[in-house]
C-alpha cells in the first residue's frame, strides 16, 4: 500500500492480457454459494464494498494497446468474467479529447472506464444520498485497481476530467440512466 502512485507515463510494451484480467478480477462479482463458509443471503460480493451490496459500477475497457486483444471498447462482464466487444475504435488523439486533453492518456496500454447505473441504487436509496454511494463505490473500485495495478508492477492513475459526451457516445450508455463517473488509466512501467 504505501507503494501506490499516480503515475502518468507509461511504456511502451503491450499490456500483458493476465494483467488486464486481474485488474479485471477486482470488478468481479462473485456469488455466496461459491464459497462455503459465507452463509447464502442472495447478495453478490466483491472485493470493494459497496453501500447497501447494490453493486451499482459498470466497467469498460478501451484496450488500446493490449496483447492478444484488437484495439477498441469492450463491456467487461464479471459474472462470466468475460469481454464482450462494443462497436467503438478511437484513435490516440480521440483518447486524449475523451480524456480532458490530458496528452499522458495517449500512451496507456488500456483504459477502466466506470459508469454507474442509477437504478440499482436508487429504487433502495430513492433520496439524494444515492448519488454520493455511487461515487463511493466508484473510489472503492478504483482503489482496489490501484493496489491490484502496483502489485503487478504496473503504472495506474485515476481521472474523473472526462468529456462525458463523448465518452457516453463511444460506450453507447444513456446518461439519464448511466452516469460516467471515471477511469483507471493502466499501462506498463517504463
């Protein structure tokens, strides 16, 4: 823990797909019965927490430079630990305008994109305090991904400086019902 760092440069080599599978492993919901020592309660858990056990973050990988995976936007799904490939293919200076302008970003092997979905918080939290949890749970996730990241020696950072329209268009989410909220920026070491 007291090694992570937000670091902004990354190598140039492909980001190896096991790392961007564990990272992946963070956002991984796993059921109750999958382990025999937790009794059955019907909720799903992670290794972040996540007010009320709503689960309420969504993640997508742009892999820009990926082994083994074709450059574009993927929806990750957790229960089946898989990505499933959207229609989106930016390029680097794309990247960098969906980003804020943030010119470190065209260099990242892949990119965690977080969105929430208002709905899974809001029909148990039906008060402004849903919100405020979903950007909780977004830190959380976050930060498991950055102590995940500099385990595997990689550079990671976070950034909520989005132009969310385009975001929201390369992801095809509607924001009245899907809110971008940020992203992991991940790639090698120097």
């Amino acid at each position: 823990m007291s090694r992570r760092r937000s670091v902004r440069e990354f190598g140039e080599e492909p980001l190896r797909l096991r790392d961007l599978s564990a990272l992946l492993t963070a956002a991984r919901p796993t059921r109750p019965e999958t382990h025999p020592d937790i009794p059955a309660t019907g909720n799903v858990f992670k290794t972040s927490p996540s007010g009320g056990a709503r689960h309420p973050t969504e993640v997508y990988v742009y892999a820009r430079n990926v082994e083994g995976l074709a450059p574009g936007v993927y929806h990750y799904d957790g229960f089946r630990h898989g990505l499933t490939p959207l229609d989106g293919k930016i390029d680097d200076d794309q990247l960098i305008a969906l980003a804020g302008d943030q010119q470190w970003t065209g260099n990242a092997g892949a990119l965690l994109i977080y969105t929430s979905v208002i709905e899974r918080n809001q029909w148990k939290y039906p008060v402004s305090r849903t919100y405020r949890v979903l950007l909780m749970d977004v830190g959380h996730l976050s930060q498991t991904v950055y102590l995940l990241a500099t385990a595997l020696g990689l550079n990671v950072t976070f950034t909520a400086a989005l132009r969310d329209e385009l975001v929201e268009d390369l992801l095809g989410c509607d924001p009245a019902n899907e809110l971008v909220l940020g992203m992991s920026v991940v790639g090698n070491r120097l």
